[in-house]
C-alpha cells in the first residue's frame, strides 16, 4: 500500500537497532543537538540515557569509529567519515520497522521502498568497491535478473527472510569494502582503474558512492515520514 499522509509523533531515537544483524548505538548528534535546541526532550526525558549517549559519540571520536562526527584528518579520511555515516543514516531510518512497513512502496507506479534502497545499496557497494576498484567481476551482480531491470526494488516484497538476506548482504558488502579501504594509501586515491571504455580516478569513486548514499538517504527520510512520522536523525 502506498505511503499516506501521517500525523507527526514527537518520537524519540530508540538506541539499539532493531534491523538484524546491527549493533549500533548511536544518534545522528547534529540531529539530537536540532531536537535539543528546540526544546523537544531527548531520549524520553531520561537523562542518565542522553549522558550515556554524549558519552559514547565522545568515546567513538576518540577511538576513530567509522560512525562518528569528527574533525578528519586528510583525504581519505573525510571520505571514510562521510561515507560511515551515510551508512549509519540509512540504518536509522530502518529502525524498529517491521518486514510490512521496510516494504512498503512510496507512490505509484514507484517501486521505492526502504527495504528496496538497502538492496539497492548492497549492490552499490559491490559494484563499486568489488567490480570497479577491485576489478572482481567473476561474481554475478547482486539483485540482479535479466528479466526484470528494477529487481534490487521489485524483489523487496514484505517476507522476513529478504528483509533478513538484505540486511545481511548489505553489511557483508560494507565490511569488504572497509576492508579495503583500510588497507587503501593515501597517495592511491589518483590511481585509476578501468571502467566502461575508459578509466575513472579512485577518489571519483569514492565521491560517487558517498553522493549516491547522499541521495538515497534523502529518500529515505521521506519513506520514514510516510510510515511513522519519524523525521530528523
């Protein structure tokens, strides 16, 4: 059913995430300085809970966690900062939605769903960061079929077990592909590696991955409205 109109519950973050497979505590902390400057109590008004979380994003910045807000330090560094918590967005704005609502398609004839963005972004991260940097392009192409172009959308249908394998498949794609860039020097992020019938700069293809997150966060920002209300974050 398409999204409706809601009426806007002031909803506070929920901490541990409900999507399988994640381990994350954290809130957006621009977000959660927004909701606190306009007077809206964080965290239910429990505040032991909010000193807990301050504590925590202080914590990750201290120890360099991929998901955190930060001062980076170099090239390769604002891009892996940005990225992470693009990454982080998406997962919040599925969090605590049951198989029905993760499934649940904007308006029609669209097909776009969260659930459909978070299979999207799996195979985001495997084409770009596998296929192209990598150039590993013995694997099929994930959420894929010859038959139906839109799949990685069409095939997110309201069942436990896609939900399951797409929040599965996306964070194995993103471990892979911290991997690397783990491993990836700073004075590689010129280094060009084919594609098509040319070649593209490393650093274009990080660019490139960060804004494609950048527009699909936004969409999901309007899918969570349309299901709870929920906004900010």
């Amino acid at each position: 059913m398409p999204c409706q109109a809601q009426q806007r519950p002031v909803l506070p973050p929920t901490g541990r995430s409900g999507i399988p497979g994640s381990s994350h505590h954290l809130l957006d902390p621009m977000a959660a300085r927004t909701r606190g400057a306009t007077g809206v109590r964080l965290f239910g008004g429990d505040r032991r809970r909010e000193r807990r979380i301050w504590f925590c994003l202080g914590a990750c910045r201290r120890i360099g966690l991929a998901y955190a807000y930060g001062n980076p330090a170099g090239e390769k560094a604002t891009y892996r900062e940005n990225l992470g918590n693009y990454r982080l967005t998406i997962e919040m704005k599925c969090e605590g939605l049951d198989a029905s609502q993760l499934a649940r398609r904007s308006v029609p004839p669209s097909t776009l769903s969260l659930l459909g963005l978070v299979r999207h972004l799996a195979q985001v991260e495997n084409h770009w960061f596998q296929r192209v940097l990598q150039g590993r392009t013995g694997a099929p192409r994930l959420y894929q079929r010859h038959d139906d172009p839109d799949w990685e959308f069409g095939g997110a249908v309201a069942d436990p077990g896609v939900v399951q394998d797409a929040f599965a498949t996306w964070k194995a794609e993103i471990a892979r592909a911290d991997e690397w860039l783990n491993a990836l020097a700073e004075d590689s992020l010129g280094r060009d590696v084919p594609h098509g019938d040319g070649t593209v700069a490393t650093r274009d293809v990080l660019v490139h991955v960060i804004e494609e997150y950048a527009r699909h966060a936004g969409h999901a920002d309007l899918l969570r409205e349309c299901i709870d209300g929920r906004t900010g974050q």
